[in-house]
C-alpha cells in the first residue's frame, strides 16, 4: 500500500451531518498538485494527517517543501433504505465505495426539529442497523453472484476458483442470515479468496457519532436510546468518535492560534484530528520519514512491514534494487541537529531487508 492509497469511505443517511463534515475535513485538504494521483472530483477530499513530526522535521532540514501523510475521504451519495435495490443512488454509491479502505458512518446524536430526520425520530442505533443491513444486502447480491460463477467455473479443478466457492459457500448464508462478513471467523486462505469481490462488509468500520452544539444530544440526556447505542458499540467492539461536524466545518475558517480557544468555548474536542488519527489505527497504519534540504515527506505504510516494503511507498526500486537503509527515530534527529551531525555521532544505524520499520523512523534507502 503506498502512500497515495489511504481512503475513506463516508456514509450516512440523509441529514445526519455527513455533508457538513465532508466540508470540514476538505476545507482541511491539502493542494491536489503534490498529490498527482487525485482526483479532481467534487466527492473526494485530500485530508492532511496531523503530525508535528513533519514540521519539526522540516524546521530542522530547512526543507524547501513540507508533505504531509494524507488521507481520501470520499463522501458516497446519501444512503437509503433500499439502495441496494437501486433505489436513491443506490449502485452508484456501491462502486464508489468498494475502492475504499474503510468506512467512516455519520450517525445522528442530536435532536433539531429544523433539521429532518428520514424516519422521523432521532434512534442512532435504528440508523446504524439501517444502513448496516444495506451493505449486507449489496454484498449478498455480489456474494451470491459470484458463487453462480465459481459452483460452474471450479468444475474445471482450478485450486483458486475451488478456494472462491467453497469460501462463498460459507460466506453468504452468513450475509443471508443479515450479518457481516467482519463478524465470520474467516480463514486467512478464505480471505484472500474473497478479497478482490471488495465486499462492503468485509471492510473496517468507524463511526462518528455527530452531536451538534447547542442542541439536545442523546450522550448527554444518557437515556435509553444512549445506553442502547452504548451497549451495540461496546458488543461489536467498534471504533468510533464523538464530532460536531457543524463546528468543525465553522472552525475550519478561522486561524489555527484561535481554533483552541473556540474549542475550549464551547466544549468541544477536535473531532477531525481524533477521526483521522483513529482511521489510521484502525487500518494499522503508521508513518515514516524522509527529510532533506528539498523536502520533508511522511510517508504511509502497514505497522509490520520492512524496509523494502516502505521503500516501495517511495519508488518500486527502493524494493526491487534494495540494498541497505540508514535508520533513525525521529526524535534523536532533531536532538542531533542534522543528518550529518546525527552520522558524526554514529547513531544512524544501517539495516537490510528484514528490517521492520517503526513509526517514527526517519530514513534514506541506498538501492541498486
């Protein structure tokens, strides 16, 4: 996974805030130009990835250029009840989202008579299992499908198509019973046969919770419907984080020295940070850095893999042609002031290829 690949799917039933928060993470976009891999679309934004590392770093290389990790949020066309039968945007909004990572679900927290809800009633859960048994019925209609296709294709004996049936077979009575393909105790073979379907359901799931100040938010009532939700978060063991997307989408116009102070007023925490930080986690993502006089760069990649691995996020040689990297934890850089400095004092250690990368770790890869 390189660098340029870290994308978000969001998704919400209509009214929810799911727009309003689109707008507050892409009015923190980053300038599409050093990102030649975007898409100049209206539904895509490229979102920075807050780490002060990549200033301090920069500041001390005098770097001419400061690029940030990003992430893709893709705002999927309001979701329905019945999009999987093509209804609203329905199948438009499926393809959109199976390129995803992951998916962020908007989920209602607060009553606001202006603001209509389209069932009527504030229920965060009801939304979640609605939308939740969309993804499952648009898997069911991919799953099954496909295993028409594999019960007359692995006749043939071929091993793969074998492993995509018998995987299938097990994988939609399960969407057929209205679970996800996250909650099956699935076998490393079986996922890898089923990966390129890119189910829905199959993909991590981080909610956001939406509150909105000055409204009444369920959280704080801590009624029923609250502890309903609570209960549901807690069973699933599901990631989630608590936003006000109205005031991240005014805040997001007002100078960063005074962001703070807003937030303080009015009791809110930087939700966009936290949901960025927490998709990170949830893909088991981390950084690593190259830092010089032309620019200073982080860099994306999955916790666990090696130093030829993360020099493929830079270029296929950095793999291909490795030879050694020279390695160094961000912060004992800038104790040492510089690169040169930092080889002076012999603390800039070289490793091979087995070398598992750590977040944090500033490099420079030799290769062939």
């Amino acid at each position: 996974m390189s660098s340029s690949k870290l994308a978000i799917g969001i998704v919400g039933l209509p009214n929810v805030g799911k727009s309003t928060l689109f707008n507050a993470l892409t009015k923190k976009g980053v300038p599409a130009e050093n990102y030649p891999f975007c898409t100049i679309d209206p539904s895509v934004g490229i979102v920075a990835v807050p780490d002060e590392r990549v200033t301090k770093l920069s500041e001390m290389s005098l770097s001419e250029k400061t690029i940030p990790a990003v992430v893709e949020f893709i705002d999927i066309a309001g979701l329905v009840k019945g999009a999987a039968e093509g209804e609203g945007l329905g199948n438009q909004f499926l393809s959109h989202i199976r390129e995803t990572d992951a998916i962020l679900e908007v989920v209602r927290l607060f009553e606001d008579e202006d603001v209509h809800h389209v069932h009527g009633k504030i229920d965060p859960l009801h939304d979640i299992e609605v939308i939740n048994m969309e993804l499952v019925l648009a898997d069911l209609e991919t799953a099954s499908k496909a295993l028409e296709r594999a019960e007359r294709d692995a006749k043939g004996g071929d091993k793969e198509l074998i492993a995509l049936r018998d995987a299938l077979q097990r994988t939609v009575p399960t969407l057929e019973s209205g679970k996800s393909v996250r909650e099956m105790e699935l076998t490393e073979e079986e996922e890898r046969a089923i990966k390129s379907l890119h189910l829905l359901t199959q993909k991590p799931i981080l909610y956001a919770l939406n509150k909105k100040s000055g409204a009444l938010n369920i959280d704080a009532e801590e009624g029923e419907r609250w502890r309903e939700l609570s209960r549901f978060l807690e069973n699933s063991h599901a990631q989630y984080v608590l936003v006000d997307a109205g005031v991240e989408s005014e805040l997001s116009d007002v100078h960063a020295d005074e962001k703070e102070d807003f937030r303080r007023e009015l009791g809110v925490e930087d939700g966009i940070n936290a949901l960025i930080k927490a998709g990170y986690t949830m893909l088991d993502l981390i950084s690593f850095f190259t830092t010089g006089k032309d620019e200073t760069r982080a860099w994306t990649i999955k916790n666990g893999s090696t130093a030829p691995e993360a020099g493929a996020a830079i270029h296929t040689d950095f793999r291909d042609k490795f030879i050694r990297a020279d390695v160094i934890q961000w912060g004992k850089l800038l104790e040492a002031g510089s690169w040169a400095k930092a080889r002076e004092m012999g603390i800039l250690r070289s490793e091979g290829r087995e070398y598992v990368v750590h977040d944090g770790d500033v490099m420079e890869f030799k290769h062939g």
